[in-house]
C-alpha cells in the first residue's frame, strides 16, 4: 500500500509539474491549413469584364484622340499656308498705300481753286473734280482693305495659337490614357494570377458576360466616359435571397455586392459606377421595373435590402 502511495504521489507531482509547464494531457492536434484568401471565382470574373470594359472604352477615346489630332495638325497647315498668303497679300496693300502717300506728300493736294484756274473750260474743271475724288475714294478703301486684311491675319494667328493648344492638350490626354491602359493591362494579368487554376475558365466566363453586355446594350449606346459627371437616381436593393431569384444576372455575371441593375438606354451595361453609400460598382445586370433614372443595388443578403430601402442617390459615372 505504501508503495502505490509513493507512485500516485510522484504520478501526481508530475502532472503538477506538466500543468505550470503549459503541457496540455490531450493528444497533440495539426495545425489548421492556412484559409484560402484569394477572391472567388464569380468576383474575379466581375472585375476582370469590369477592367475589359474600361480598356474597350480607354481604346475608342484613344482612337478618338489620335483622329482629332490629325484633323488639328491637318487645320494648323491649312491655317499656317492661309496665314502666308495673307501676309504677302497685307505686304503688297501696304507698299501701295506707302507709295500713294508718298505720292500725295511729293505731289501735293490740288484745291479746287488751282484746278478751276489751269482748266481750259467748266467741262475739264468737272472731270478733274471726279477724277480727284475717285482717288480719294480709292485711297480711303486702300486703308480701310490694308485694316481689314490686318485684323483677318490677326484671327488666324489666333486660330492657329488655339489648335496647337488643343493639340498639346490632346496628346497630353493621348499618353494619360496610353498609361492606363497599360496599368489595366497589367492589373488583369494580377487578376487572372489569383485565379490560379481557374484562369482559362475566369476568361471564358468574362468573355462570355462581355459579349452578353454587347447585345444588350442599345446599337447607339455611347460609352460613359464621362469622369465627373454624376446623375440624380432613385435606388432600391435586391438579394439572390430573395424568393424567386438567383444569383445569375441578365449578362451573366454572378449577382452579388458591386453588381447593379440599370436601364441600358440610360447607363450602357459594363459602364463603371461610383455610387453614393454603396460604393464601387459594374452596370451588369437588368430588370423589368428598372426604367430611366432607376437603379437596384444589389446585396449579398435580405437583410441590407431591407435596411437599404428606397433612397435617392447620387451616382458618378466613371471614365
């Protein structure tokens, strides 16, 4: 009896002893595997069309600029030629205008007094009248055309200044959107990095969603370029929750938090959104009640829709 005492005693002192040390009586447990933080697949598909969408329309205002470019440089050697004409034209009023004053300061003015004493008769006296009128007459529309010409070379000096204006403001714009696309280019790549070994499925997908926004969309939809222009819209929620709807979307993405409903006539589908108290999100999804200035939000769960309500919002269109 006394030697079970003496082993319970140490069997006890020993798990005393394991206790102040941290060790734990249960089997040791593996370590949990790391949680997959990577996006979805339906998420990384929204932002890969989301970022197709905004090259498609950075590509067309690019083609756009670089038009308007060639038809400024086109104008400024049109102007540029017009102006060398007017200014040889200006030159040679100006070098008669000089000679006709020189003329009057060599010459002399003839009073009527000194032409009616050398004139043989009344008859010569009336035609030397005229004639000296019709050189006054034709001295003063000589000024009045060596003026005119000045102001005309003038506005298409300012013609001229304002084009090569536009143009450097034109290429200035030209490389901020080639530097774009470039960032778009290489945020798609990050984006299909995440995907992993869903990549080829993430882009047929995207491409799928973009041709559906394609045919959608109104033939003489425009793309919204416009940065800084905002709309007054009445806004409500939906939920996939919701009874009697899913998750799928009229382009085929996935509805979900950064997805909205709106009228395709109003705002073209793909077209990237800003919208006040929801925040960052893609036109990609319709509804039959989404008519003019309407626009559904949609949410994860019923839950925001209900808090969401129906509210009065501004919305920014993102270029």
């Amino acid at each position: 009896m006394l030697v079970i005492s003496v082993v319970a005693l140490l069997a006890l002192a020993f798990a005393a002893c394991a206790l102040q040390l941290g060790y734990s009586s249960k089997p040791a447990l593996a370590d949990p595997p790391p949680k997959d933080t990577r996006p979805d697949k339906d998420t990384i598909v929204r932002e890969v069309v989301t970022l197709e969408e905004e090259m498609k329309d950075t590509n067309a205002r690019i083609s756009e600029l670089q038009n308007k470019s060639d038809e400024l440089e086109a104008s400024i050697g049109s102007v540029t030629e017009e102006i060398g004409v007017k200014k040889e034209r200006l030159s040679k009023k100006r070098e008669a205008l000089a000679l006709r004053i020189r003329s009057i300061y060599v010459n002399g003015n003839s009073t009527n007094l000194e032409m009616l004493l050398s004139s043989s008769d009344l008859t010569d006296f009336l035609a030397r009248s005229e004639y000296i009128e019709k050189v006054t007459d034709q001295d003063s529309e000589l000024i009045e055309s060596v003026k005119l010409e000045s102001e005309r070379l003038e506005q298409s000096l300012a013609e001229l200044r304002r084009n090569k204006s536009e143009v450097d403001a034109t290429a200035r714009e030209l490389e901020d959107r080639q530097q774009r696309i470039e960032r778009d280019r290489s945020a798609r790549q990050d984006l299909l990095a995440k995907a992993g070994d869903n990549q080829q499925a993430v882009v047929e997908e995207s491409e799928k969603v973009r041709s559906k926004i394609d045919e959608l969309n109104p033939p003489d939809s425009q793309p919204a370029r416009h940065t800084g222009r905002f709309m007054t819209m009445e806004a409500t929620g939906y939920s996939p929750e919701e009874p009697g709807l899913d998750d799928t979307t009229a382009t085929g993405m996935k509805a979900q938090h950064g997805v909205v409903a709106v009228d395709p006539r109003v705002i073209p589908l793909g077209t990237r959104l800003y919208i006040e108290g929801y925040g960052y999100a893609i036109a990609g999804d319709t509804g039959s009640a989404i008519k003019g200035n309407r626009i559904d939000l949609c949410f994860d769960t019923l839950e925001e829709v209900e808090a969401y309500g129906w509210r009065t919002i501004t919305v920014e269109i993102l270029d």
